[in-house]
C-alpha cells in the first residue's frame, strides 16, 4: 500500500471500523438489484420488481437524513443499531412475503421500511474526520480510500447479489445483503474508541444542515449525478442485450467502477492545492463531458473503453464533495450533511433509471444513452449556477474561514464562523 496510506491508518482503531464500513456497504449495492433479480424469478414481473427497487431507495431517501441527524445528536451507537435493527426485520418481511406469494401490498409495506437502513458510509467518514480534522492532506487520503471502498462494493457487490440469486435460490442474494448490514453495523457500533462524540440538541440550531446554501447546491447537483448513474446502468444492460450479450454487461458495468477505483487511489496520492470548489466543478464538468461518447459507441468493447474513461471522473468529484460537505456544514451536522449529499443520489439513481427505461422502450438503447448525456449537463449547469455558494467565505472579524482542500477547518473558532454564516 503506498505510504499515504500506510499512514492514515496508523492511527489505532482506523484499519478495525473501515473494514466494517466495508461490510455495512455491501448491502447498498446488493439489496436493490437482488430484489429485483428475486422477483422477476419468483413472479416474472419486471414492472414489479423494479418498483420495489424504487421504493427502497426513496424510503432510504426519506428516512436516511433522519437517522443520520438523531446520529449527530445521540451518537451512533444508540441510533444505528435499533434503526438497523428495523431495517432488517422489514427486509425479513419482504424475502417471506415474496417467497410466500404475499399480496402485492404487502410487498411495498415492507419494501419501504428497508429504508430504515443507516447510512454507514456518513458514519465511517465522520470517524475519519474525528481523527484527521486537523491534518488536511492525511483526511484527503482517507476520503480517497473510502470512495475506493465505495467503488469496490459497486464492483463486487452487484455480480454477487445476482449470482447467488440465480445460481442458488431467489432470496440469497438480498440475504446475504442483509447479513452483510448486520455484520458490519454491529461490529462498527462495537468500537467505541473511534466513535464521534455526539453533540446535545443544544447545539443543533438552525434546524436541517440542509438550510447551508453549499449543501444545497452539491445535494441538486447529485440529484443530477445520480440520474447519470441509474440511467448508464439500464440503457447498458439494455445496450449488450441488443448485441446479443446480456450477460456481460455486468462486466461493463464492472469496467465502469474499475475507472473510478483507480482514479480514487491516484488521487488519494496527491497533494493538492487551491480552493476545492473550483476543483469540484472540473469534476463535475468532466463527468458530463465523458457521456458524450457514450453516444457513438456501437459495440461492447468500445463501450467498455467510454465507460472506463467517463468512471475516471468519478472518485475524485465525490471526494471533493465530501470534503465541501464538511467546509459548508456546521461539526454539530456533519453526518447529516453528508448523508443528504447520498440522499440526492439515491433519487438522482431512481429517476435516471426510470427515465431511461421509458426512453429505452420508446427508441431503443443507443437513443438511452441521450438521458446520462442530459442528466451531465444538467449537473454542470446546476454546479456553475451554484458555485458562488461554495466559494470560501470572505475574511470576517477575527478570523478567516480556512478554505477547503480536500481538508477541513481546523479549530472551534472557524466551526462558529461557519455555522454564523450558513445560520445568517
């Protein structure tokens, strides 16, 4: 492992809670895919299937934040374990009422109570910027580290939820989804040494983290990122269907998260300079820029190639965000503000998917490939328009806002700048 890397986790306890945010992840790329593999076995019906999907992923949208903002308050122990708990008991529901041939009804019931589920990438970041909040360079790399986590479940994760459920039978791969989130929750909320200290309700004023006018900006832009993200996966899977190799376009797909898994460790090696607003904006430009091939392509190889180059855009862009999360929202709300960042990707995903389906029936796959070219420039025009709003902040009375890059702000008197400005 490259020294920047050796370094971050040197730290005692750093190597024991992100190896369980590794597990707790798995079940984000897993469980959606696996019910919709589930589903279409057990009754054949697409349409249903992927409105489960949907389901689950605009309840995750809805109570994510929630969960999250109790998180901040109570700390993580006390909140993620009842909330995964629920989570899990509904998931239980869902596969028994599937395998059982339950109403439909009671399908959607338990589907939009999965969404329970934590968001344990906020809650492994939060870890990390206890530990790092004063060492900008050492928190970049660890951001960097963990989108290459998150890449890996998307690489993984996908392949193996589907495998399982054919190979096997229907409910292994949203199973082992569910043991996975169980796993990693549990063994991540055990070790308290490396847990935030919450803060009481005192210090929460102003309401949601989402009134910092910077959350707002990078949460629509992710709306906009998702939809490019839901939409290459349906029109792909449609795409390789039309060259008569469906069954590849997992591995392209694969190709596609590959791209960003590299982009993520090379990135995490850098030392970087300058605001990270402005570097953010190139990624997001970048993105939009790389789905135009996309649009010229007419094999599966040449696919693979467009895909790989547009994921090399990815990693980097959702590393800066994260680190704007932390510039722009308040200590008091940082697991909140970065799991609204997540929420917005998550509706960003149901719509784009959706949307290229509908476009995918009307003209076919090459035309699918419209909607991700769409959704980037949307995101790009969302980002310029916004940028203002995540510029550092001009020097005020006693001090300036330290400006973000890739790092965080460094002691309490810059946190209260931040919260009189995003509070004002």
């Amino acid at each position: 492992m490259p020294s920047p890397y050796r370094a971050i986790f040197a730290t005692p306890g750093t190597k024991s809670f992100s190896a369980a945010g590794l597990f707790g992840r798995m079940t984000l790329s897993m469980m959606g895919i696996g019910v919709v593999t589930m589903v279409s076995q057990l009754t054949g019906r697409y349409g249903l299937a992927g409105a489960l999907a949907a389901t689950m992923a605009l309840s995750a949208a809805a109570i994510g934040p929630q969960i999250s903002r109790l998180v901040d308050r109570h700390g993580q122990r006390r909140v993620v374990r009842p909330a995964t708990l629920i989570s899990l008991v509904a998931g239980a529901g869902l596969l028994l009422s599937a395998h059982l041939r339950w109403p439909d009804w009671t399908l959607f019931a338990f589907a939009s109570v999965v969404g329970c589920v934590p968001s344990v990438g906020s809650m492994v970041r939060a870890r990390w910027v206890a530990i790092y909040r004063d060492s900008p360079q050492q928190l970049h790399t660890a951001y960097s580290f963990e989108s290459v986590v998150d890449e890996v479940c998307f690489i993984v994760g996908p392949i193996l939820s589907i495998g399982l459920s054919t190979a096997w039978f229907p409910e292994a791969g949203p199973l082992l989804a569910a043991c996975f989130l169980a796993v990693g929750v549990y063994w991540l909320t055990a070790q308290r040494a490396t847990e935030p200290v919450p803060h009481p309700r005192e210090q929460h004023t102003g309401g949601s983290a989402l009134r910092s006018p910077g959350l707002q900006v990078l949460v629509t832009t992710f709306i906009a990122t998702g939809a490019i993200f839901g939409a290459v996966d349906v029109v792909t899977v449609a795409f390789a269907e039309d060259q008569g190799h469906k069954t590849a376009a997992s591995l392209v797909l694969a190709v596609y998260a590959l791209g960003s898994c590299l982009a993520g460790v090379v990135f995490g090696l850098l030392r970087l300079s300058g605001p990270a607003a402005r570097r953010w904006l190139l990624g997001v430009c970048a993105m939009a820029v790389s789905m135009i091939p996309l649009l010229l392509v007419g094999n599966l190889p040449l696919l693979a190639v467009a895909l790989f180059v547009a994921g090399l855009a990815i990693a980097p862009t959702m590393v800066t965000t994260m680190a704007l999360v932390e510039q722009h929202v308040p200590r008091a709300k940082l697991t909140e503000g970065m799991t609204w960042v997540s929420t917005g990707l998550a509706v960003g995903v149901a719509l784009g998917s959706s949307t290229a389906g509908l476009v995918v029936d009307a003209w076919g796959a090459r035309a699918g490939y419209v909607v991700p070219e769409a959704a980037g420039a949307l995101a790009a025009v969302v980002a310029f328009l916004g940028y203002r709003r995540l510029r550092p902040a001009p020097q005020q009375a006693g001090g300036a806002l330290p400006q973000a890059t890739g790092g965080s702000t460094t002691d309490d008197r810059s946190e209260d700048h931040a919260q009189q400005r995003h509070l004002a």
